[in-house]
C-alpha cells in the first residue's frame, strides 16, 4: 500500500523512536515508514557495528533525525540514547518496542528443557527491556504518548515451536496492559500489537517456519498473509487522535487467524 496516499498528516510534528529495526523487511521498519508517511519525525537504533550497514539505509531513507546505536542489556546506551533525544527534541511522543532473543538451544529444544540462564536471557531482552524503555520514556512523554510491544498468538494459545517464547510473550502483554494502567493518568497509552506469521529475521530461527506461514494463509479468515505495512499502518492509527481513548488491548494484526479454533 502506498502510504503517501493517505490524507492528512495524522502524525504531523510527533517524536517517534523505533527500536528493532534489522532490515527494511523489519516489523519494526514498517512502523517507522508509517509514522514518517504521516508527518512524525523518527529516531532509529541498530543494535551493533555488524548491523549498521543493514539499518543505516533505512534510516537514511524515513530520514531519521537520530540514528544510534542500542544495546538494550548495556545501561550506558540506553541512557546515552534518551539523553540524545532529550537534547535534540525535548520530548517523545511514540515508542516502538520491536526486539526479541532467546538462545537457539533454548528456543529450539522445547519448553521443558530451557535453562534458566536462557530463559532469563529471553525475558530480560524481550521483556523487561521494554519496561525499561518505558521507564526512560515517561519523562519525555510530557503531552501523553503511546507506546507499543510486539507479541504473537503463541502468548495466549500453544504454537508448535514457538516454545519457551509463549511464555516469554505473555509476560510481555501482562506489562503492556499493567503499563497502561499505570501511565493511564499521564495520558500515556500502550499497546501489544500481536502480527501474523511475517518473514522477518527474527522469525528465522523458529523450526518449521515455512510450515506456519503455509498454515496462516490456509487458516486466515482474509486468505493472505500480512505485511510489515499492515502492522505499521495499525500503529500509526493506534498513535494517532483517532484512537486516543484505546489503550492496553492486544491488537491482532492477521487477517484474522486468532479467532480460528
């Protein structure tokens, strides 16, 4: 969908910082083309030197006022990264939370046999670092704000594979929903945004992953699979005045798959 098409400029002058981003086939990516499409200005991270060169275009090409690295288990590149924001804009008005690890031999060898270091790891990176974010965020978040993490189905039903990260996922739309409760009185709202099955990076690492986006198609009530750009223009509705009384819902981005038995 060309997004330039859209009237107006629903996003016009808001600060968005997007962390996730690995490539413009990036869930994230489709979150901060949407945001620029409709007037927001964006910072985006790379989490590394090694994925710089994959992000650095996409941050040339949304023209991102703020382009920096982020490691969100180093304290110092959190704080760095928020004291650039502040210095430059003065304030936030969108967070885009878009990253999720667990070791492979954790991910891949079921739930049962997770270790505690790596189930830990995934909490902390996939979870908690959005609270940590948050946490950074708030006091920018002058004139409210909205802030969103990435789920998945497999948070509330059992996905074949996606092991340890069920658990993970749901711990993470229990904060966004304790998040918003929270940040309600300051007029900050949060979402989990749940996407179909998207041929990302990420997704790589999940066994069978072709199986799941054969199933998607076959099961989806729409009969296709969604795109970074669905899920971007969702939040880009979420973030805008159109949504401004919604907050703390986990929102399905998957033509339709959740409501399948």
């Amino acid at each position: 969908m060309d997004t330039s098409l859209l009237a107006g400029q629903a996003l016009a002058g808001k600060k968005a910082l997007i962390v996730g981003i690995a490539n413009d086939s990036s869930i994230a990516y489709g979150c901060a083309k949407a945001f620029r499409d409709l007037g927001a200005d964006v910072a985006i991270t790379y989490q590394n030197d090694k994925a710089r060169p994959f992000v650095e275009p996409v941050a040339q090409e949304l023209e991102a006022g703020i382009f920096m690295p982020l490691d969100v288990t180093q304290p110092d590149q959190v704080r760095a990264l928020f004291d650039t924001i502040t210095e430059r804009w003065g304030r936030l008005d969108l967070l885009v939370h878009s990253i999720a690890f667990a070791p492979k031999a954790d991910l891949q060898n079921g739930l049962l046999n997770s270790s505690p270091e790596g189930f830990a790891k995934a909490m902390d990176i996939s979870c908690h670092s959005f609270l940590r974010l948050a946490r950074e965020a708030v006091p920018l978040m002058t004139e409210g704000g909205c802030m969103f993490a990435m789920s998945y189905h497999g948070a509330n039903k059992v996905v074949p594979n996606y092991n340890l990260m069920g658990p993970v996922k749901a711990a993470l739309e229990s904060a966004c929903r304790y998040l918003a409760y929270e940040l309600g009185p300051k007029k900050i709202r949060v979402h989990a945004i749940s996407p179909g099955p998207i041929q990302t990076r990420a997704a790589s690492g999940l066994k069978e992953f072709d199986v799941l986006l054969a199933h998607a198609v076959s099961t989806a009530p729409i009969g296709e699979m969604v795109d970074v750009m669905d899920v971007g223009l969702t939040c880009a509705y979420l973030a805008s005045p159109f949504a401004r009384h919604l907050t703390g819902s986990t929102v399905y981005v998957d033509g339709g798959i959740n409501i399948m038995a």
